[in-house]
C-alpha cells in the first residue's frame, strides 16, 4: 500500500508476454489469498503501443503461413486497466509520472518496463531506417502483428520473396512465405543456419529441410542493398525490384523480410537516466537503478545477460510478481537468479501450395527441432551424437565433466524432456550410466 493509505498503482509499459503475464500473476495471486497478510492491495494499469490485443509473438509465422488467423494466437486477457494504442513517451522520475502520447499522465507507486525489442535494420543500399513506416515498398520486418498482417496482404502464390537473415526468426519467415506458394531465398551471412542455436550437422539437416520444401538457401552470403524501382516512388522510396547480393548478383524480388536481430528497446529508460548497457540493467529483483522502476523480458539485462525468448520473460514476470506481492516482513526472499532458456520450433508439414521440387524429395511431415546450452563442444569435452539420415532426425549432447551442458534435437524430440530436466536441474549424471543412454527415450531420468 502507498504511503498514503490508498492501493499501490503498479504501472507496465508494454502489452506484450512479459507484460501480461506479470498482470495476470499479479491478479491470480490476490485472487487466490496466497499472498502474505501483510501485502499491500495493487492496482495494475496495462500500456501496450499496439492496438491489437496482445498476442504470442512466437506463433506469428503460423500467421503468416496462414494456419491460424489473428485471433487464435491472442494471449488470455490481461486483467486491471488495459490501455491500447497508447505509447509511453517519458517517465518522470521525481515525480513518479509516466508521460504518454496522447497526452494522458499515469501515476505509479511501481513502475515495470517490459517494452520489448526492436528489429535491427541493417545497414543496406536503399533502405531508409528512420523508422518502420520509412520502408520502401516490398521491404518488410517482421517483429509485430502489422509487421506480419502487412506481409501477408502482399505475397500470391509464386511471389518472389528474399528472407535476409537465416536466425530462429528468418527460418520461420521462410517456411511461411513456402507455405502460402512464394518462390522463397533465404539470404544468411553466418555460415550456417541458426547458429545461436544449433551446431554445423543440426543447421544442414535443417537446411536439407527448408530445401526440399522449396527455399534456396545461401550461406556465407553477404547482401549489400536494395534495388528501387523508383519510377513507382515518386516522391518517397521506390519499390523493390531486386536484392543485391556483395558480390554483384541481383536477386530479383517483389518482397523482401528483414529477419537480422532484435535490439533491446531501451530509449525511454535511456533518457530516464537508469543504467543502460545493451539492455535495461536489472539486479536479483529486477530493479533498474531506480528502486521504484522495474524492467522484464526482452529489454532486461540480467547479470550481463540479454535472453529474447518467450521463456525467460515468463520467468522473470513470475519472479517480478512474487517479489510485489512478497508482503512487508518477505524482506528480499523473492529473488530471480536467471534462466536456463530452450529454444523449440517446429516447422509444419506443407499444406496448401506445393514448392516446386521433386515428389520423392518432400518432406513427410513437420520438422521438430530444440536446442539448449552450449552446442558447442569444448576441448576435454564428451559428444555423444546419433543421426538418423532414413528420418531425418539428428541428435547430439555435450557433456563436460559429470554435468550435461547442452545439446541439440532435430526430426525427433521424444528425449527432450528428460534432457531440459537433467540439464535445468544441473545435477551430477549418475557415473555408471552409459552417456548413450541419454539419447534414449528415458535418456536422464
């Protein structure tokens, strides 16, 4: 409770999973009486930029590939006040206001920033980077639900498109433009695909994948900038006509996805004056420099720690709603201490448009994939690794000591669980246990 007797005003800025969830923890709990006796009462007032409910991020390729509509991947509703289309535009500190665009001031007692990320436009021939709305014609990100909406009201079957980026989020583009019948190239600098996620035998399992649902795949592959046909701009950018690759080569393209990273969204704590490095800098509580202001998911830093997945920001909203309703006499027992993060993706079967590749080439089915730790083998290190070429299906751990560090699954997931758990749990593998046995079906339990 406020100082003044009335209820604590918790204020979040941003509508997104971290946002909501927090709301949606905080109501449960007060809902549910488990709080201490002592908590004081809390109102929560939900700000979220966009005008659209807010939604599961990681389900909109599903939107794009046109298996679900906008509806079906909606989050639960956010309970307490829930403001949309409303965009936070300073905070004042001294006087605990936060300052919108619609000219409104919100009051908090708490302040949580959970404004996510921004897409990372790279540095193209042709590419205005302003902001989003300065995109020349066919040049898409693809990070919110309008980014995703615009996307799919432009791509026909046989539409040319090129995915720059080949990262969790331009595998996905990919996939969904193959879905809905595009001529899909997807463009990756790295040397293979999702290299934060898989090791080298992962990534061109994956590739074989993506190939033979009809995505050219090009690695190593650096693209200098955009050509504009700017007869079709007259008086902004033009529109796209091509995608022109370092060395010269023109891929000719009626769209383009620019799936290149994310950047924590930190310029409204920046200009409050709290500790920014590569993201909101948060302690064990997740306080920001300021005690009263708080910061999840995506633009959180946490023990030089940047996540960008679903998984921790659900973590830290949980973490971040013990703590507000751990009671006056809890003192600091609710603390967050980090996140071992699993990346999952699974690529569905095509449905709909059929690439143009050999019947005898197609997949039969979806492609599973899940990735955890470090993939990435050190000297001194244990690889225990099977591959399946008949199914598809690649499996790898990495152990180091008497402790599984990480690991990769494609084709087929059926160890995955007892793997997060041992791996989650960080408890010493039994010495009398062959490290085969954890790519078994009851592999680590």
């Amino acid at each position: 409770m406020a100082a003044d007797g009335r209820a604590t005003e918790i204020v979040v800025i941003g509508g997104g999973t971290a946002g909501v969830r927090l709301a949606q923890r905080l109501a449960a709990d007060a809902a549910s009486g488990t709080a201490p006796a002592d908590t004081p009462a809390t109102t929560v007032t939900l700000l979220g930029e966009e005008t659209h409910a807010p939604y599961n991020r990681v389900l909109l390729g599903e939107v794009l590939a046109g298996r679900y509509g906008p509806d079906v991947i909606s989050l639960p509703p956010a309970p307490g006040a829930v403001r949309r289309g409303v965009r936070a535009v300073r905070i004042d500190r001294a006087d605990r206001l936060v300052r919108c665009d619609d000219g409104s001031v919100v009051p908090y007692d708490r302040l949580v920033l959970a404004t996510g990320s921004n897409p990372v436009l790279p540095a193209l021939r042709g590419l205005r980077q302003a902001d989003r709305h300065g995109l020349p014609a066919g040049v898409h990100s693809f990070r919110t639900m309008d980014d995703c909406l615009a996307l799919s009201a432009e791509v026909r079957p046989g539409t040319r498109a090129v995915v720059i980026g080949g990262g969790l989020l331009g595998v996905s583009a990919a996939r969904a433009l193959a879905e809905r019948g595009a001529q899909v190239v997807l463009a990756q600098q790295g040397e293979y695909l999702m290299e934060r996620q898989l090791d080298r035998s992962g990534s061109l399992l994956l590739r074989r994948h993506l190939e033979s649902w009809g995505v050219e795949v090009h690695t190593e592959c650096r693209v200098r900038g955009l050509v504009l046909d700017e007869s079709e701009g007259d008086p902004g950018p033009g529109r796209l006509a091509a995608v022109e690759l370092a060395d010269g080569f023109r891929l000719d393209a009626e769209l383009t996805v620019l799936a290149c990273g994310v950047r924590p969204r930190t310029g409204l704590a920046r200009a409050a004056g709290l500790d920014v490095r590569r993201g909101i800098v948060v302690d064990d509580e997740l306080r920001t420099s300021d005690p009263y202001i708080h910061a999840i998911g995506d633009c959180a830093e946490h023990g030089d720690r940047l996540y960008g997945l679903a998984g921790a920001a659900i973590e830290q909203a949980d973490a971040l709603a013990r703590s507000l309703t751990a009671g006056r006499t809890a003192g600091r027992a609710a603390r967050y201490t980090g996140t071992r993060a699993l990346t999952r993706l699974t690529l569905a079967a095509l449905g709909g448009h059929e690439p143009q590749v050999p019947p005898t080439d197609r997949p039969s089915g979806p492609l599973d994939l899940a990735a955890f730790g470090e993939t990435t083998p050190l000297p001194g290190d244990d690889v225990v690794q099977l591959t399946d070429a008949t199914r598809g299906a690649y499996r790898k751990v990495v152990v180091r000591g008497d402790r599984l560090v990480g690991g990769v699954l494609l084709g087929d997931l059926t160890t995955i669980g007892a793997l997060a758990r041992t791996w989650e749990d960080d408890e010493p593998l039994p010495p009398t246990t062959p490290l085969l046995h954890l790519l078994t079906p009851d592999g680590g339990s």
